[in-house]
C-alpha cells in the first residue's frame, strides 16, 4: 500500500495539519494535560490508520467494479459472430483475460490476508470461517490450550483470550517475585552506592549534567536512527512500519528540492521525543503499548513457564530508543573500559 500514491499523499495532508497544531500548540503555552504534541501524534496514528482500511475498501471496491466491467465487454466479444475472422478482436480478448486474471489474483491475495487474520484470531472457534478457507495452513506454533496453574488435578484453559490473560498474570507475577524477595529499599540503595563508588574517577564523567544523555534529542539523531531502522521488522499495535518514516522522510526531501509544501517527519518525530524526554510518557497514549507473543522453548507446550515471551513494539517507540542509545554512544568512551 505504501507504492500507492494516492494514499502516500493523504498522509502527508494529514502531517501537514500535524505540523501546523505543533506550531499552533507553542506560542499559545497550552495545559500540557490538555493537549500536546504526544497527544497529537496519537490522533495523527489514529487518522492515518483509519484512512488506509478506508483507502484500502475504496481499492477494493474499484478493483471489483472493473473485473465486472471487463467481463461484459467480454462476454459481449466472445458473442460476436466476426470473433473468429477477426485477428483485432482476438486480440483484443486476450489482453481482457490476462487483464481480468490480474485483477482476480489482487483480490484473492486481499481476501486471503483477510482470512489468515480471521482465523487466527478465532482459531478456537469451528464455524464458517474454515470453510471459506480455500486451503487450510498450519498456523506457527499455535498454543490450543493451556493449563490452568495451581489447578489440581489440572485444568486446562481454551478461550484465546482467556489464555492472554493467563499468560499476563503469569510473568505480571514474575517480574513481582524477584522485586518482593530483595532485601528493603535502604540496604539495596546503600549496596548500589558501594558499588557506585567503586568505579575509577577516570570512567565517571567530569559533569554528568551536561553530558550529551542529558540533552534532548536532535534532528540529526531522528534522522539517523530512521536511517538505521530495518525496514522488515515487525510493527506494534499501531501498525505503522519503519519503512512508513522512510517513505515520508523521502518524500520530504522530494518536496523540498521542488520547493513545494511536505511533512517533515523527522521534525514532528524530534518534537514528539523532545516532549517525552521532557514530560515523560502521556499515560493517555498508546506509544509504549506492546504485544507479548509466547515462543514454545521446549517440554509440555501447555504449560506457560515453558514458553519465552517476546513483545512487538510501536517503530516510533522503537526509534526513541535508538535515539537514546545514539546519545550514550557519545559518552560510552568514557564510561566503559577498552578491556
């Protein structure tokens, strides 16, 4: 969808309007617990997403409209008596079916992505759904159920949902374990200082204030961590991809050697970072949401202490991290023994 122009271009409209609220947003000192440019950059995901199903239905719905189309005219071919005779119309039907053929393999392709979703969200449930599968496929490693813990003797849970929030509680519980059996906060601070004091003065930094971990994030770095971003890693929640930024920090520098209006996507990227070093995380966002997704490490696959967990992160949360470790990169020298 990204090739699509149409769609490319109502994107930038909408970072266009993006940017004049930041502008906007600034002069006027605005409640940052009213508006903000993280607030803002929420509603601009939100759009843009929003437009894409909508784009993508009107693509869709073109695509049907036109196979229709090509089919009468050739049908209406096929029916005339000079078909045979006629070298032209021959032709000219050929170039129908090969043309009709294309537009039937973008819509099966369309409506087998749609499926594949489907069914792997409502895996757990017979219905209609496996019949309209052209072809059954094996999911990866599918988690059919899991057991119920504590349970005795063992009960076993099958709702996908039920079993997300199996796994939820589960390691919610873990990372609380290890936290509750240290020992109080004042002997673990007086710890942590012995071994804070243990480090040369030659590794420390002469003015940790004013080291670049410190300063808030530049263009250049945005630009730099886009640029070093791997465009087939997976997307978050959002479902915007690394190589979206790409394509729209492209067209920026397309637009201005033109010298025409563009969405300058490291600049609102800078901005939103710069509010986040600054305010933190506005919890009315979804920019640090993630999805856990369990790996099967080996033993019984129906018990959930036996599974990995990874979590697939928003790109821009993503980028800001990349942003921060550009920042200690500057430092590190200095921090860090060669050996």
């Amino acid at each position: 969808m990204l090739e699509d122009q149409n769609l490319i271009q109502k994107v930038i409209t909408r970072g266009i309007n993006l940017q004049s609220e930041l502008e906007k947003w600034k002069p006027e000192n605005t409640d940052h617990k009213l508006s903000n440019p993280q607030t803002m950059w929420e509603s601009f995901k939100a759009d843009i997403k929003r437009t894409a199903k909508e784009h993508k239905k009107m693509s869709t719905h073109k695509i049907n409209t036109k196979a229709k189309s090509l089919e009468q005219r050739q049908k209406a071919m096929l029916a005339s008596e000079d078909l045979v005779a006629n070298d032209a119309h021959q032709t000219e039907e050929a170039l129908l079916v090969n043309e009709i053929v294309h537009l039937e393999q973008m819509k099966a392709k369309t409506q087998k992505e749609i499926l594949r979703a489907h069914r792997s969200n409502h895996s757990e449930k017979l219905g209609s759904l496996w019949s309209a599968m052209s072809k059954t496929r094996n999911l990866r490693d599918p988690i059919y159920h899991l057991k119920i813990l504590n349970s005795n003797p063992p009960q076993y849970e099958r709702n996908t949902k039920r079993m997300a929030k199996l796994a939820w509680n589960y390691h919610e519980a873990l990372q609380k374990e290890e936290v509750n059996r240290t020992e109080n906060r004042e002997t673990r601070n007086q710890k942590t200082n012995q071994i804070l004091q243990e480090i040369p003065d030659a590794q420390k930094l002469p003015k940790p204030e004013a080291s670049p971990m410190n300063w808030q994030a530049n263009q250049t770095q945005t630009e730099k961590a886009i640029y070093l971003a791997k465009n087939a890693s997976a997307p978050g929640m959002d479902g915007c991809i690394y190589k979206l930024w790409n394509k729209l920090r492209d067209k920026y520098e397309e637009a201005t050697k033109k010298n025409t209006p563009g969405f300058d996507i490291v600049s609102t990227l800078t901005e939103l970072f710069n509010d986040i070093q600054k305010h933190g995380v506005d919890t009315r966002t979804n920019f640090s949401l993630g999805w856990m997704c369990l790996i099967h490490k080996k033993k019984d696959p129906t018990e959930i202490s036996n599974y990995h967990p990874i979590t697939l992160l928003n790109t821009d949360y993503k980028l800001l991290t990349k942003v921060l470790a550009l920042q200690l990169t500057e430092s590190v020298q200095q921090l860090i023994h060669l050996d």
